[in-house]
C-alpha cells in the first residue's frame, strides 16, 4: 500500500535495466507519455485525466509530469516530492517525514557549483541570456519588489544550480511552488507567442537556428527544445533559496551513467 502522508514520485520516460523506483513512499509517473507510442512501465502517466500538459513535454521537459502531479495529488499528503529516474534521492520507504521537517523546510538534491560562473552566466553560455531575462521581466512585473531583488541575487550573483527533479516540500509549499512555475511560463509563452505545442517547436527551431539555444547539431534538437524545462531549474533554484533557509541537501544517487 502507497503512503498516506508522503509521497516522492519518480519521473521516468522510458524502462531501464535496473527498474523504476516504485513501492509504497515512491510512485513512478511517465512524463511525455501523449508523446509516444511505446510507455515504460510505470506506475501512472501524465496524460491521465483531462486536465494535463503531457502533449507539452518535448517543451517543458520533466514538467509535464510535475503539472500533473500538482493538479491530481492526493489531497490529504502531507510532503511531496520528485525525483528523476536516474538521479534519486534514496530513502527509507519508513523514512519519518515529520522529524525531518521539524530541523528542515526543505529537502533537496546537493546543487551543482560552477565555480567561474554564477548560474545566469552558465545559462546564458548555453541557451542564451535573454530568456533569464525574459523571466526577471515577469517576475518584476508581477510579484512582489522583493521577488525581483532576489531573482538577482540568486541567479545573477550566485553560483549553485538546484535540480528541479530533486526536491521533497511540504504539500502545500510543493503545490505553491508548481503553481508559481506555471503561472512564469504562462506569461512567458504569451510573450513568445507560442500557444500551441507546435508553435513552441517552431519557436524553438527557430532560436536554435539563431543560435540563442544550446548549439547542438540536429539529431540532438530534441534535447535543446526544451526550453522551459532549462528554465524551470533556474526557477526551482531562486524558489527554494527565496522561500527556505534551512535546506537538508542531500547527495543523489546515481543509477547510470549519463552526461545529461
């Protein structure tokens, strides 16, 4: 039987020779899975349901199934998390939550450090400056002063990157989170002037071609469309560093061997 109070999920796109995490603290979920034809065998798919961004994948990236899990968690968890398939954060399936949390408001996976770059710079050689920039823009716009003031900070001034498919919240902070997540990515696509999946493939196409995106040759677009997933971590890294001071980092465990 699953967990009632906590719940991390495994974000997964396809079977792998060592299995998906999946017993009763982890619930493995397909990200993309309106995308293929061929589905790994996990435990749920984010294209279940009406209300799902499944189709938005090869933009959003791991997201997908983020969005999902936002909108149809159990109501009654108490904390929430996600990991990726290959990257876990390894606990006991009777890990106590609640003691936890009474030292620490978050958990998540040790950040990557790039020691001669802060993490706009790092972005900014790899996707292209502008698109932090877009996100400041809204940010500025629609939050609070103090939003802003940290986007710079965090982002423009510091050097840790926090992995966006690493992290346990509590539910509500989870919840509060993802809805700041897509409520950015809104008004970015409204002002990029995508609508569609097909005119967030367009649009990505378009800016690789430019060069704004990661130079990648074209069998690898696939990985460089996904522009909002790139962002999402930068997002995730000013999110948990604005709103949590007593952070539990811990170091993930990697399942295989991968550059990405």
């Amino acid at each position: 039987m699953k967990r009632t109070d906590a719940q991390i999920y495994v974000l997964c796109h396809k079977d792998v020779p060592y299995g998906i995490r999946s017993n009763s603290l982890y619930t493995s979920i397909e990200c993309g899975a309106a995308c293929r034809d061929v589905h790994p065998s996990a435990d749920i798919r984010d294209d279940d349901g009406a209300d799902n961004m499944s189709a938005w994948n090869p933009f959003v990236a791991e997201n997908s199934a983020v969005y999902w899990i936002w909108k149809h968690h159990d109501r009654g968890l108490k904390y929430l998390g996600n990991v990726q398939y290959r990257r876990l954060l390894d606990f006991d399936e009777n890990t106590d939550f609640d003691s936890l949390f009474r030292r620490y408001d978050a958990i998540s996976c040790k950040p990557l450090s790039f020691k001669k770059m802060t993490v706009a710079e790092q972005f900014d050689e790899c996707h292209g400056i502008k698109y932090l920039n877009l996100v400041g823009d809204i940010i500025r716009e629609r939050y609070p002063r103090s939003y802003y003031r940290k986007w710079r900070r965090f982002i423009f001034r510091r050097h840790r990157l926090y992995y966006s498919c690493g992290f346990v919240l509590r539910a509500a902070e989870y919840d509060r989170y993802v809805s700041f997540l897509f409520d950015i990515f809104s008004a970015l696509n409204e002002r990029i002037g995508v609508q569609t999946v097909q005119q967030a493939m367009d649009y990505t196409r378009t800016e690789i071609e430019k060069g704004f995106l990661a130079n990648r040759e074209k069998r690898e677009y696939r990985y460089s469309e996904q522009l909002e997933g790139f962002l999402a971590e930068r997002i995730f890294t000013f999110w948990i560093r604005m709103n949590f001071r007593r952070i539990l980092e811990i170091q993930y465990t990697l399942m295989e061997d991968s550059k990405i």
